[in-house]
C-alpha cells in the first residue's frame, strides 16, 4: 500500500501554529497525508486552549492531515493510536519506556514529554478532515520546560536527532494510521492499555463543571476512561481532565467554625 502519512512534507522555520498551517493546506483542497513540521510555534496549542511553547529547535512539532473514512463518532480513538505511535518511537529510540496519560499524555517518570491534539471537522457530504498535532520535547533542557514537563535529553541524559524521531514518527504513524481506518475506527487498544498511566491510583476527574475522584480502572474498547466511584459504581468518561490524587473536598464553613471553637 503506498504511503499516506508523510507522503509529502513542509519544513518551516517559525509560525504561529502548525495545526493552522494545515488547516489552511486542508481549505485549499490539499490530500489528506500532508505534514508541516516547525522549528519553533508563536502561538502553538494543545487542549483545552493550552499553551505549547518550545524554544526555537527544541522539539519536534508537526501537525498532519487526514481524512479518514471511518464513522464520526469513532475519530476520538485517532488520538489514543497516535499516542501509541509516539511512545513505540520513544522507546525505540531512546529504549526509555513511556506512559499514557488518558486522554493524550506521553508521559515519562510522571512527566510530561509529549502531548498530542486532534481536530477535525465534517464537511457537508460526511466526510472527516482532521489535524493530528504532535509536540514532543526532545532536547529541551530542564531550565526551558514548564513545570511538570520532561524532554527525551533530560529522561535519558543525552540529546537526540530530532530529524530521526520525526521520520520514526511519522512511518510508525503512517502504519497505525492504515490500520486505524482498515478497521474502521475500532483499533484495538491493547498496547494503549499496557502503557496506561495512574492505573489503580485514586485519580480526579474534571469533566466541564463535574469534579469525580475514584479510583482508575482503565479505559473500555471505545476509548473512554473507568473510573471507580466510591459508592461502588464505575463511572465512564469520555471527555476529561485526568490528574493524579484525590480531589480536594470543599471545607463546610459551619463545621470549620464549630470544630475552631472546640
Ligand atoms: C496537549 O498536550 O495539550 C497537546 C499539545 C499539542 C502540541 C502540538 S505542537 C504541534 C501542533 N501545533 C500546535 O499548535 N499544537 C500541536
């Protein structure tokens, strides 16, 4: 089968983001496949309209197109593949063994080092155009991470060829993405499993306004996260906040006051 993912590649130095330079290629009719990779983003993002700021050769930051033939409902699982995809290079690689931090977390020694963003939208006819982005630090040193954040150089003490992770990325993206569509959307989620993070660890969940604290099982077939809920049920959550401990229960003013004059 030929190749898709990274069929043809765009190098920029600097731009605001590479999630909207694909998005421009995708309006412009572009096949899906294409990838712009940057040296530096001034307005990079992740989720939940988050920062993602690397200093200027740093990382690897690509975004993809594609468009996928599989039902609507079932491209969420898109970004839990790629997820898998970015840790199989990392160890690869680097032979350091990440984690996955439900939903879009590359995680090593409870670190960030990866996080991956997935839009997309429906034309008219049903047809998915989606943007895979991938931020991976690799040779950020620890004075340049944000708090929280691991690059490859800090995991394993030495720096990287970012041009060699980028082409095991992408070819190892370009398999999973074939498989991805072949099965229409139903990937299975094994290896995501195997390299779940927080497993068994009491966790929160902020989904919107909704805070739950459990502890968590896993994730199911469609990529939704378990949790166990104290009173005995399993909650499932498909869209989230995943962080580690317990929630912070809200201290009642009235009992505060009564126990303070004891
Ligand atoms: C997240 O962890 O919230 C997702 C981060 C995704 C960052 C990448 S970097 C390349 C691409 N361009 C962006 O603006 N964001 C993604």
């Amino acid at each position: 089968m030929s190749r898709v993912v990274g069929r043809r590649i765009i190098f920029r130095d600097v731009v605001g983001s590479t999630m909207d330079e694909v998005a421009a290629l995708a309006a412009a009719g572009e096949a899906e496949g294409i990838v712009v990779v940057a040296e530096q983003q001034t307005a990079g993002r992740g989720r939940a309209d988050r920062i993602w700021e690397t200093p200027h050769g740093s990382a690897v930051l690509a975004s993809i197109l594609l468009r996928p033939l599989v039902p609507p409902e079932r491209l969420g699982l898109l970004s839990l593949v790629a997820g898998v995809a970015v840790a199989e290079v990392i160890e690869q690689a680097t032979g350091v063994v990440p984690a996955l931090k439900w939903p879009n977390d590359v995680w090593i020694d409870g670190r960030k080092v990866a996080g991956i963003l997935v839009t997309s939208r429906l034309d008219q006819s049903g047809g998915i155009t989606a943007i895979l982005g991938i931020g991976l630090n690799v040779n950020t040193t620890p004075a340049e991470l944000a708090p929280g954040a691991t690059s490859l150089a800090v995991a394993t003490g030495r720096p990287h060829e970012r041009a060699v992770l980028l082409a095991m990325l992408l070819d190892r993206l370009d398999r999973a993405y074939a498989t991805f569509v072949e099965v229409r959307g139903c990937p299975d989620l094994s290896g995501w499993s195997r390299r779940a993070a927080l497993v068994g660890d009491l966790v929160t969940v902020t989904d919107g306004e909704r805070t739950r604290a459990g502890t968590l099982l896993g994730i199911d077939h469609t990529g939704a996260l378990l949790l166990a809920e104290p009173d005995g049920t399993t909650a499932r959550i498909v869209a989230g906040e995943l962080t580690r401990g317990p929630a912070l229960i809200p201290v009642c003013s009235r009992q505060s006051a009564v126990s303070s004059q004891q």
